[in-house]
C-alpha cells in the first residue's frame, strides 16, 4: 500500500470513528427527549393520583356517577362537572366542525386568492385572541344577544317538542358557553381542513370533472374522502382544546353545580370548577376532590387523543386498501 493509500484508509477510519459517535450523541439526544416527554406524563399523572387520594379513597367511583357536590358537608361528586364538559365540548365540537369545513372547502375550491388569502388570516387570528377576551365579549356583548334574539327563537321553534330547548334564556349559561367555545375551536379544525384539503392532488379534482361531474359531485367525491382522515384529526384537537378550556367557559356558563336541565341552564365544567373553587377550598378533603376532577380531565383528553389516533390510523388504513383495490 501506498502512502497515499494508507492515509487515506485513516482519514476514512477517523470521519467514520467520529460519525459514529455523532450518531450515538444525537440518539441520545432525541431518546433522552422522548424520555423526558414521557416522564412529565407519569409525574403529572402520580402527582394528581398522590395529592388526591384521600378523595378517592373517600368517594371511590361513586365520585363519578354521584351529582351531590357539597363542600359544607364533604360530599363531591364530579358527575355534574363530567356532563356540563360533555355538553359543552361535544356540540361545541359539531357546531365548529361543520362551519370549518365549510369555510376550508370555499377557501380551497372555491374561492379567488385575492379573497381566500384575508379571510384565512382572518379565521386564524381567532386562535390569537386571548380566552379572558372571549369570556369579556361573551358577557357583555354574545349573552345578552342570545338571551334577548337567539334564546327565543329557539325556544318558540324547538322548545315545543324538544324540553332541552324550552326555558328561559339567560346572559349566562350552557348555550354561551357552547357558543364561546364553538368560535375558539373553528381556527384550529379550519387550518388544518384547509391544509388537507389543499393537499388532494390535483388529478383527482381534473379526472372528476372530465367525467362530466359537477363541482358539488367532484368535492363529494374526490376531495372530501381523500381528506377525511385530516379532517378528523382537526376536529380532535379542537374537541381537546374545547374540553380542557377554562377561562371564558368559566365567565360565561353561569357556574352552578346542577345538571342542566335547558340549554339555557347554568352549570359547571371540571375546567370551570377547578378555576373557580381551588383558591377558595374550604379544606384538604376539598382540595382533594378538586384534584381528582382534575385527574378525571387529564384522564379524558388522554382518552380524546388515543381515540384521536385511532380513527385517523383506521380511516388512513381505509384509504390505502382502496388505493390498492
């Protein structure tokens, strides 16, 4: 071997040598990350377990189906608190899935650049705005217009042959907060919608329409499968951000720890409650129950997210067997 040839042989042996250990370094790196990720997960979930045992041992599962909530006397159920964010975060859920797809498909198939470019923007500095001024803006300016128009109609359309609808409209209450929460989780299913849908090939839409369909038809059935299993995942996270908003719920849905029997009910959810009675606990057992509420909120978003993953690997799934088919 020649010198050049030895010299080269070591060069490559030290530059493999040290990309090596850059390889080793940087899994360590992004493993130690990912572990870090996962430690806060456990300790959130101990340190929720820890401080609100003697509430779990106290009320056991009668802590969730039980609606008796009752600080003067050590009685807590979370029952009222579970369906009030049950309520509010599922029809805000249908609600803003339903506008935000629309307004996704008119910026992407329908509308010209000139006007999709402002009122996309527009949608999504609604993500922007503080929660604080959503629930200022709920007060004064969304209840009583629903108390005083939208509550009403309602009642005098539906309230006749659906209860959950007759009563009598309130500044405060579920309806606001349906409302309140509708608008702040249309930026987040609108944005990823759009991205989705602007991600469907553009063969697609051509070889549609070359068959003679209409618009209608070419995003019924070209586009909006396609984009299904985004579309599910936006509405996820918006269904996430929904159950665990606390702020302009908690201004706006009237604060009574009572089942809702109207739409214009107060009520309470596990977000609100914890918000609104944690400063003010009467003493350690309170605490402690407040503390279980929030284990019981941790333990459902992490439910919201698993099934989140589930359906959009079912639906992805659906979709390959059908390209292969």
């Amino acid at each position: 071997m020649t010198v050049e040839g030895a010299t080269t042989a070591r060069a490559r042996t030290v530059l493999s040598g040290g990309r090596h250990i850059a390889d080793r370094l940087f899994g360590g790196i992004t493993g130690a990350a990912a572990f870090v990720v996962l430690l806060i997960i456990a300790g959130l979930f101990y340190q929720l377990i820890a401080r609100s045992w003697s509430s779990i041992e106290a009320n056991g599962l009668s802590f969730l189906f039980s609606t008796d909530w009752d600080p003067a006397h050590d009685r807590y159920g979370a029952a009222v608190f579970i369906a009030g964010t049950a309520i509010t975060a599922v029809s805000a859920l249908v609600l803003a899935t339903a506008i935000a797809v629309f307004v996704a498909l008119f910026l992407v198939e329908i509308a010209p650049t000139w006007l999709a470019r402002p009122i996309s923007y527009m949608v999504e500095l609604l993500a922007a705005i503080p929660s604080v001024v959503y629930g200022l803006w709920g007060i004064y300016v969304l209840g009583p217009f629903l108390a005083t128009v939208v509550g009403p109609l309602l009642t005098n359309t539906f309230g006749r042959f659906i209860p959950f609808f007759d009563g009598i409209p309130r500044a405060t209450g579920l309806l606001p907060a349906i409302v309140v929460l509708t608008i702040m989780i249309v930026p987040t299913i609108m944005a990823v919608s759009r991205d989705v849908i602007g991600a469907v090939p553009g063969s697609q839409r051509e070889g549609i329409l070359a068959l003679g369909a209409t618009r209608w038809e070419m995003i019924r059935i070209a586009v909006i499968p396609y984009a299904r299993s985004g579309v599910i995942g936006g509405a996820i996270l918006g269904l996430a951000r929904a159950v665990g908003e606390t702020l302009a719920v908690t201004l706006v849905i009237g604060n009574r720890a009572a089942l809702p029997g109207t739409v214009f009910s107060p009520t309470y959810t596990m977000a609100s409650v914890i918000a609104n009675q944690f400063q003010e606990a009467s003493g350690e057992t309170h605490r402690a129950a407040l503390l279980e509420v929030a284990l019981v909120l941790l333990v459902m978003t992490f439910l919201i997210n698993v099934i989140a993953r589930l359906l959009v690997w079912k639906v992805t799934n659906g979709q390959r067997a059908v390209v292969v088919e």
